[in-house]
C-alpha cells in the first residue's frame, strides 16, 4: 500500500509559476507509474501530467509546454513544475500511484491562479 501526501499549492497570479510536490510512503515508490490530476469545481478529474517507472512523460495538449513532471525514485517524490500558469488552471490537484489494479490518491493540494 502507499499512503501520498501533496504540497506546494497556493495562490499565484497569471503568467507565474507553482512546483508541487507528492511524497510517497509504505511501499517501493520505483515500481509504480505515477500521474498529476486535477479536479475544478462542476468539472470530472483529468489528467494533467503522468511518468512511468522507467520515466516516460506524457502531458494533455492543454498543460503541453508549460508543465513537467519529474521524479526522485530516492526521495520517493514525483514533482509537477507548473509554469505560465492560467486562470484555467484553478482547481484541487491530486497526486495518483498505479501499479496494476493497484490505484492510490493523496488528499489534494489547491492551486487558485488569479490576478
């Protein structure tokens, strides 16, 4: 089992730039593939960013370009740099672990982008 705490969420204008982080604990962190969503309020929970074990990236057209997703198998920590950031962007972002039939989430971490 892996338990996922997020952070670094906040409040940012327009055009700035956040980097949040999701700690892992309670299980081998390297073997899982791991994703950023994220969730607005009305709307369903997409993805905005995923690496694999063996780090291949992919990103939505929408989040191309401005967001990286990184990991530190050591530290046991998948990073999401968030740069450019719009107003659209606003919403709880939740950090996910999978490893087959295996899903884990982490609370969420608010990110509010306005001027």
């Amino acid at each position: 089992q892996v338990q996922l705490v997020e952070s670094g969420g906040g409040l940012v204008q327009p055009g700035g730039s956040l980097r949040l982080s999701c700690v892992a604990s309670g299980s081998i962190f390297s073997i899982y593939d791991m994703g950023w969503y994220r969730q607005a309020p009305g709307a369903q929970r997409e993805l905005v960013a995923s690496i694999t074990r063996g780090g291949s990236t992919n990103y939505p057209d929408s989040v191309k370009g401005r967001f990286t997703i990184s990991r530190d198998n050591a530290k046991k920590t998948v990073y999401l740099q968030m740069n450019s950031l719009k107003p659209d962007d606003t919403a709880v972002y939740y950090c996910n672990a999978a490893l087959g039939r295996f899903d884990y989430w982490g609370q969420g971490t608010q990110v509010t982008v306005s001027s």
